[in-house]
C-alpha cells in the first residue's frame, strides 16, 4: 500500500492486503486501469455519494455481471490502488 500505510488503521491495510491476495493478477490490472480512469472524475464530484455512485459505475464497466458487495469489495480497493498511485510510490 501507499507510503503513509502506517497512518492507517490496520484493519483497512490488512482488508487491502487480503483483497488483493484474493484477485487475480487479471482483475488486479483491471482495477488498476478502473482507478487511473477514475482519477480524473475526482475533481467534478460535489460529496461521497456521487464518489461512490461513480466509482460503482466505473467498476460496473470493467466487471460486468457482479454483485453489489462484489462491486463494492473493488470500490473500496480501486480507492485504495488509487490513493497509491496519487502518492507515488508505486
């Protein structure tokens, strides 16, 4: 995870480590590429509810045929890869 993973709370990082365990490196790539075409929506978006409207949608696209929770599991580590790559430290 980024850098500055150790600010984090342990919990988040280690759901982040065990989504990632559990993706293929496939699904790991099409989440990466989710995140770098999200990052630009970032800026138009007025609160959280339109963040998490968009970023359903942006994995809807890339998984067609998940669940809710299923899409939800890769919202929460697109925002996760997302915050690694705006940090830089890939």
């Amino acid at each position: 995870m980024a850098t500055g993973s150790e600010t984090l709370d342990p919990s988040v990082v280690r759901k982040y480590e065990s989504i990632r365990r559990a993706l293929s490196p496939t699904a790991r790539r099409k989440v990466e590429l989710a995140a770098r075409s999200f990052a630009p929506q970032l800026d138009k978006l007025d609160d959280c509810s339109d963040l998490m409207a968009a970023a359903r949608r942006e994995i809807g696209r890339q998984f067609t045929g998940l669940s809710r929770k299923g899409i939800d599991v890769l919202v929460f580590y697109m925002v996760a890869v997302g915050a690694s790559q705006d940090g830089g430290d890939r």
